[in-house]
C-alpha cells in the first residue's frame, strides 16, 4: 500500500499490535544510549530467541540461529536458511551509533570554582540544542591492567543529572546577533561536573574533590581518561508523544529505530529460503570508518565464516555469495515537518504515520555519494511488500540543493549486491529529543519481517 496513512485503515488489533510492539522498542532506546549498550540489549534479546556464538559454532543447519561481535559496538545475527551461503543472503543493516558529545581524552579541568569536562561533538549536531538540558555520561574507563570500568551517570533515578550551561538572556544581546551555528561554539560545548572544593587544598579544589569522588565511586584516576570512550547523551526515558500517544520522543531514533525494528523482525522470523541476516554497525554517523564501522571486513569475515562451515571456502564463493545478496540499508528518514514545509518536494518527502520510507537515492547536490538503486530491485521490493499489505512511502532527503546526507547503502552495494535504503521518518533528526511514529515503527518491522522471509 503506497502513501497511506497507517492509522485511517487500522483494525483494533492492529492498533494494539502498534501500541504493545512501541513499549518493547521504548524500553530499548532508553537502554541503549551507547552503541556498546545497543549490542548488550541486542545481544540479550537475542539469546533469549537462541541465538549462539558463531565462533563456538562447529556444523550450520537449517533454522541455526547465530551471532558474532566485534569489539563490543558492532554486531551481527544470522538465521541459517535452507540454500546454501554462497545463493546468497537477505540482509538488514542499521547502525547503532548516535550523535552526541564524546568526553576529551583530558576532558578535566578547573575555573571559577567549577569543575568541568571538555567534549568533542560526534556526528552532525545543532550545538545550540545540547545546552541547558539535562544529561547523562555513559561508557567505559580502561586501565593499563586492562580493567574495564563501566560508567553510567544520569539516568537513575538516585543519579544525579550534568548539563551544558548558555548564557542568561538578560546579558544576551550580543551573543543573539550571530549566526545559529556559533551561538555555541564547539569548544563551548563543557559539561558541569561539580563545585565542591576539597577541603585543606590549595589548588585546584574543586577538581580535587571531583577525583576523590571518582576514585572512591569507580577507582580510576585523572590519567585513566586517556584510555576511556565516555559519551554524553541527553538523560531520562523514551517518552510517548502527542496526547493521542501516536508517536515517541526519545534520544537516538537514528538509527536505533532501525536497528531495533531489523532485530525484531530477524529474530521474530521463520527460516526461508535465504540466510536472513542483520547487521548493527558503528560509526555512520562519522563515515562508515574503522574496525567496527560498516566499511570493516568484519561483515565479509563473518560471510567468510559461514561458507567455510559449509564447506564453500573459495574467494570465488565469498564474492558469489556477496553479489547474490539482496539488501535493505535500515536508516532513518527525514520527516515531513509542516513548521519547516519549504525544504522538501511534498511529493518527494517522508510522512510520519505513512509506513516504512524507500529512498531511491541519498546524497546531496547531484545524488552525490549515494547508492542509487537499480529500478529492477525496487520493483521486487515492491511486490514484496503488496504481498503482505504492508504499508510504504518514497522519498528524498529534502529539496534538490537542499543539503543532503548519506548511509551505510553504497558501501555494502560496493560488493555488487542490490541494496536500497529503508527505514523510518524521523522528525527533528540529530536533535537529542527526536520523533517517529509509532505506527512507523510497527510497519517497519513487519516489512523488514516480509523481506527476510520471501
Ligand atoms: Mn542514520
Ligand atoms: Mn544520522
């Protein structure tokens, strides 16, 4: 069904499947404020399904259920179908990375009686929308022993929250004349850490205090910030939205929304044909780069993997296997926003309440960077989807010579495979307080469902 709003032909049971299906993914966002928190959340729903360590693994039959991580951010599932690897997959790939404001590696200092943390922002942020809200830090402090310290701070309720200041409005006049891109410049971007200063200490007190606590709470020192990956992201739950409850407010829709909507459907799915498989990768939002980004052989390791299981060890099986491969590059949209109407072709945008998004294209200028996929492919998409009467849309990412963006589409179509990107409408993308749809998020899945499984 194409461009139709979800909720005008919904049944009774379908509204509740939409409302029930929202709690379980909620619940999952809230979790997972970290790509490393993603894999754990997913790696738990996943063993709960019987999912196994495919490196443990010593024979593969029909309906095997098996996963692989890699460096604790990067995660991938498989559910052994009835044809060989090497006809080819069915994959789901997202990526678990959000944006947000990652800790300095001397992130520490002293003045005026603050104690405070420097940041560097990651990803594409409005800088202006992270200041005077409340905030977490998540993440990991690595000793030179290799202890690992996990650190959570703001989401409990018996935690306290941190936060960026702004300037009071009163003594505003002159920050109010520049442009919204250097109202809050990055290096402005410091967390409020504390202002108790240590009692009997000359220098620097405040800092001093906040070591001690950090010493006693976690047992690290100043100099283990070297060694640790410390994010800070907006604080408190994934929220319904609207008094009709339609939608979700929540932190990292893009892309957890996809990520935890392939998920699903992977593990809700019966063996097909195919191998069904979802990846969850990191770093998109930076460029698909390193070891656990979606450019990493680790996805074509873990292919590797599978075929030698079957004995198809060959170069030749592995890029078989890759170029027979159908994919749907699971990322968000750009929702319609009626206050901002004029960026997009209204016959070309994304609809929140309207179903799971295709984008033909990304990129920005002349489709530049963009996958672009092949019109035969979209027209077996589809047919799968008029199969199963799931509901969907079409679009672009705005206005030609709007901007633009990109996904993880043309890295895995790099692999001769057909992939077109999927995923859902999100309102106020990059903003730590994003929206989707609920009835989206439900149809999503039931579409990634029918793909995986025709
Ligand atoms: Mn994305
Ligand atoms: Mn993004």
């Amino acid at each position: 069904m194409y461009a139709k709003n979800i909720w005008k032909d919904a049944s009774e049971e379908k509204m509740q499947a939409i409302m029930d299906f929202s709690e379980g993914y909620k619940k999952f966002i809230t979790k997972g404020k970290t790509e490393r928190l993603c894999v754990q959340e997913a790696l738990e729903l996943a063993k709960a399904k019987g999912y196994q360590d495919l490196s443990k693994v010593k024979t593969l039959k029909v309906g095997d259920k098996v996963y692989l991580t890699n460096m604790n951010k990067n995660l991938v599932l498989f559910q052994i179908g009835k044809k060989p690897v090497v006809e080819g997959l069915r994959v789901l790939g997202a990526h678990i990375d959000s944006p947000r404001l990652d800790l300095k590696q001397n992130p520490l200092y002293e003045k005026n009686d603050f104690a405070l943390l420097d940041t560097h922002y990651y990803g594409g942020v409005k800088k202006y929308q992270w200041v005077t809200i409340p905030l977490a830090i998540y993440g990991v402090v690595v000793k030179k022993d290799g202890t690992l310290i996990n650190v959570a701070i703001g989401d409990d309720e018996n935690d306290p929250v941190l936060g960026i200041s702004d300037l009071l409005i009163h003594l505003a006049s002159e920050q109010l004349q520049k442009t919204a891109a250097k109202v809050i410049e990055g290096e402005d971007l410091d967390v409020t850490f504390g202002s108790i200063p240590l009692k009997d200490t000359e220098k620097d007190a405040v800092k001093a205090n906040i070591l001690k606590i950090l010493k006693d709470k976690y047992n690290f020192e100043e100099e283990d910030f070297l060694s640790a990956e410390l994010e800070v992201v907006p604080a408190g739950k994934a929220r319904d939205y609207g008094l009709d409850r339609s939608m979700i407010a929540g932190y990292g829709h893009d892309d957890r929304v996809c990520a935890y909507t392939s998920l699903m459907a992977l593990l809700d799915s019966k063996p097909s044909d195919y191998t069904s498989c979802c990846i969850l990768v990191d770093k998109e939002e930076v460029g698909s780069i390193g070891a656990t980004g979606a450019q990493s052989v680790f996805f074509e390791n873990a292919i590797l993997d599978l075929l030698t299981l079957q004995n198809n060890t060959s170069l030749k099986d592995l890029r078989l296997a890759l170029a027979r491969t159908k994919m749907l590059s699971s990322d968000v949209s750009a929702g319609f926003d009626p206050l901002f109407a004029g960026v997009n072709d209204a016959k070309n945008a994304a609809y929140l309440g309207r179903g799971i998004v295709f984008n033909k294209y990304t990129g920005s200028r002349g489709k530049s960077g963009s996958n672009d996929a092949n019109p035969e492919y979209i027209g077996w998409v589809r047919m799968v989807m008029d199969k199963k009467d799931i509901h969907f849309q079409t679009a672009e990412l705005g206005k030609v010579d709007q901007g633009g963006g990109g996904t993880i589409a043309y890295i895995l179509g790099n692999y001769n495979m057909n992939v077109l990107d999927a995923g859902i409408a999100v309102l106020n993308m990059h903003a730590p307080m994003e929206i989707v749809s609920k009835a989206d998020v439900y149809e999503a899945y039931k579409a990634y469902q029918a793909f995986l499984e025709e």
